[in-house]
C-alpha cells in the first residue's frame, strides 16, 4: 500500500467472494488523515457453488432526445445493454475450489465487445498491493449475464492493468446485444446529474442516480503502481459488483466506467470515482488490434508548481511541472532532463527545487504535473516530444523519445 494515500478506497468487485504517477507525473494533495486504504479485489475467497475519439465500434443506440434529466427513459432505454459478469478463476468451475468475483459491464458494439474493469476479470490488485499486478492472470471462464438472465461464455480479449480497463468478447449470435452509445468524457462538467447501472451485491440492473462531483481528479490506480488521471467523480452510489458498469449522462451515452469508491466503511459514502470513457476506448482500441496496451514513458517524476512556490525558489515560470527524479538511463535522462535537489518543505509541502520546471509539451501548456501525465499518455512509445523546460532563468527546448512505461516502476533514487 502507499503510505502516503490514508483514504479507504474500495474497488468496487468481487460479491461472490471474491506514486502518484511516477515517471510521467506525481499528483499533490489528493489524500486527508483519517482513514486508510482498503481493496476489494475481482478474486476473493472460495465460493461455495460453483486519449482518442470514443467512437463505438460496432453500432448502438442513439442518444435519448432532450436535455432533461429521466432516470426512467435512462434505465429502460439501457438496461439491456448492461450485464452481469462472473470470473471463475483456477478450478472453481470444476470442484468448486479457486475463486469467484462477480461484477458488471456494458456491450459496447454488435459484433460482441463488452466494457469492464481489469480487476473484475483478473487477478489484478487481488492482494491489494499495485505491484502483484506483475503476475495478473486472466480468469479461467467467464460468463455474461443478460438481463432475462441468460448466460453466454465470454472470451477475455485482454486488460489494461493502468487505468484499470477490461474487454471481454462474446459471440454475437447466441444473445441479442444492445450496444450502449458512447460519449466524450472532455465534455464532462461538474454538477451535471449522472446515472450508474450496475449490479452491487449481486443485485442486478440496479440503478443509482447522482451528480458528477468533479472531474480530472488524480487517483491511484488500485491495479497497478501509477496514477489515474482525469477520473470523474460522482456521488451517485457506487458499490462492490458495480465495477465495469456505466456511467452514462443525461442523453444516455456512457462518459465513464464505474470502478472504484472512497469510503470508510467499504460501502458507497458518496465519493466514487469512473474511468473517463475516453481513456477506456484508447484502451479498447489497442487491446482489439493487438491484445495488450502501451503507455508513453518519459522517466521523471514532477510536482505542481504554483506562483507562491516559484516565488520562493525563483523558478523561471509562475505555474508548470517541476521535476523532482530523473530516471537513471531512461528517455529524459538521455535527453538531458536536471532533476531537483535536496527536499525542502513549503507551505505544508516536500518538493525538491533546482531541477527543471517543464511549461509546455508540444507546444501545449503545462500547468500541472497532471497535464504531464495527460500529455505523455495521450501519446505512444517512439513518438519525439518536445519538451518546453525553464532551467533558472533561461528557457530550454528539449527532445524527447518516448519509451515504454514499464509494468512496475524502476526505483527513482529518492
């Protein structure tokens, strides 16, 4: 666990039993003091029975007409194309021994894929520490859940252990699919009234209904060692077995996919958080073409820059990306990237001054370490990058080649 997150944060999976973005950016300020990490993992105990266009792809429904909010024509409108998972892990199927989870998703086109989280369908996160996501293996068998009850088996078509994001494929045949209309998560605001169907503790096509609480919040993702950028939060009640399912705005189009809650108690407290769409169909779309995914990797780790703290160690910019480590050998290292120096608090904050202040990507502003994070994933391994860097005083262009993000991440030197 990290020592620093001292929030309970339950991803939302198995019924049946079931650093701060390190070497591309390092979210500040995210935790508070009084509780401390729990995870729910896809496997538990034996059971005792057995950033691209999110285009669809395959065809779906149209969005609901209207700008107002109807919870009803919502669910009656959707419900058929979210279903019930259950991952059947070692030989549970067989002799009853293993593991079962059980959690939801959503048909996503008509020729078969459906939407889920990676915890749901693996062994990712299962011990509740990121790093055993090293050995994340696939559940033995998986079935799908339709809404008349009717069960299929489903294909495991891969995962994305970083931003928590599983693709199964069932034949197109054997049920019919209703595919659920996809949204553009940039355009999520904050207050905008949201629903989420889902099946917690097992209750299928359950529907719970709230708002969106914020957007481009900086968590950890609880399946790997990295940071999740860009998740929006909601407090329409979120709870375990409702992971993979939609959350879809008022029109009925999906902007995000359920996945994790932030509680005391384990349950629905009112912080949950999705996977922007987005990002889920960048992941899509890789794991259809060739069966895994790849992240951008730069090698550094960064801090949020703001005017007070440029001001008090005369960095060149009032805002941007501090760099705090450099990774040894790494692509910024090779591109000559100058890390902080020794640590020194500010205002309630570690940060290690003297590196260099990152103020723009191609061209692009950066503001935060986040916009770090954003900028370098929304790329691929191999892409050259211009980074835009303040050394004291004097602005620097540097040349990057982009790697590939490792599974787990190399030690940073700190």
């Amino acid at each position: 666990m990290r020592s620093s997150l001292v929030a309970v944060v339950a991803i939302v999976s198995a019924f049946l039993g079931g650093l701060g973005a390190l070497l591309v950016g390092q979210a500040v300020g995210w935790t508070e003091s009084s509780t401390q990490t729990v995870l729910v993992s896809g496997a538990g105990t034996a059971s005792p029975a057995a950033r691209t266009s999110p285009a669809a792809t395959g065809e779906a429904a149209k969005p609901l007409p209207g700008n107002d909010f109807d919870a009803t024509a919502i669910y009656r409108e959707r419900v058929g194309g979210v279903v019930t998972i259950h991952s059947l892990f070692g030989n549970h199927a067989a002799t009853g021994e293993g593991t079962a989870a059980q959690g939801t998703g959503f048909v996503v086109s008509s020729d078969g894929y459906i939407l889920t989280n990676s915890h749901v369908i693996t062994t990712a996160g299962e011990t509740g520490e990121p790093s055993s996501t090293r050995a994340a293996k696939a559940a033995t068998q998986v079935y799908i859940e339709f809404r008349d009850g009717d069960r299929v088996e489903a294909k495991v078509v891969g995962w994305d252990v970083f931003d928590d994001v599983g693709l199964l494929k069932v034949e197109p045949g054997l049920h019919e699919l209703r595919p659920l209309p996809l949204g553009d998560s940039s355009g999520v605001q904050v207050g905008e009234p949201v629903a989420a169907i889902g099946s917690p503790f097992g209750q299928a096509n359950t529907l719970t209904v709230g708002v969106v609480g914020a957007i481009e919040r900086s968590i950890p993702s609880l399946t790997s060692d990295y940071s999740l950028v860009d998740a929006i939060q909601t407090d329409a009640p979120i709870n375990r077995g409702n992971s993979g399912g939609p959350l879809l705005d008022a029109r009925g189009r999906v902007i995000g996919v359920n996945a994790q809650i932030r509680s005391e108690s384990g349950t629905a407290e009112g912080v949950g958080f999705a996977v922007p769409i987005n990002s889920a169909v960048r992941s899509m779309k890789q794991l259809i073409a060739r069966g895994e995914v790849a992240y951008a990797w730069v090698g550094i780790t960064t801090a949020t820059v703001t005017a007070s703290v440029a001001k008090r160690f005369a960095y060149g910019a009032e805002e941007g990306a501090a760099v705090q480590t450099v990774i040894e050998d790494g692509p910024a290292d090779r591109a000559g990237f100058r890390p902080g120096r020794e640590a020194q608090l500010f205002a309630g904050l570690s940060l290690r001054p003297g590196g260099d202040l990152i103020v723009a990507i191609d061209g692009e502003p950066v503001r935060t370490a986040e916009d770090v994070v954003r900028a370098v994933t929304s790329r691929l391994p191999g892409e050259q990058v211009e980074f835009t860097v303040f050394r004291g005083s004097r602005r620097v262009a540097v040349a990057v080649e982009l790697g590939q993000r490792p599974l787990v991440p190399p030690d940073d030197g700190r």
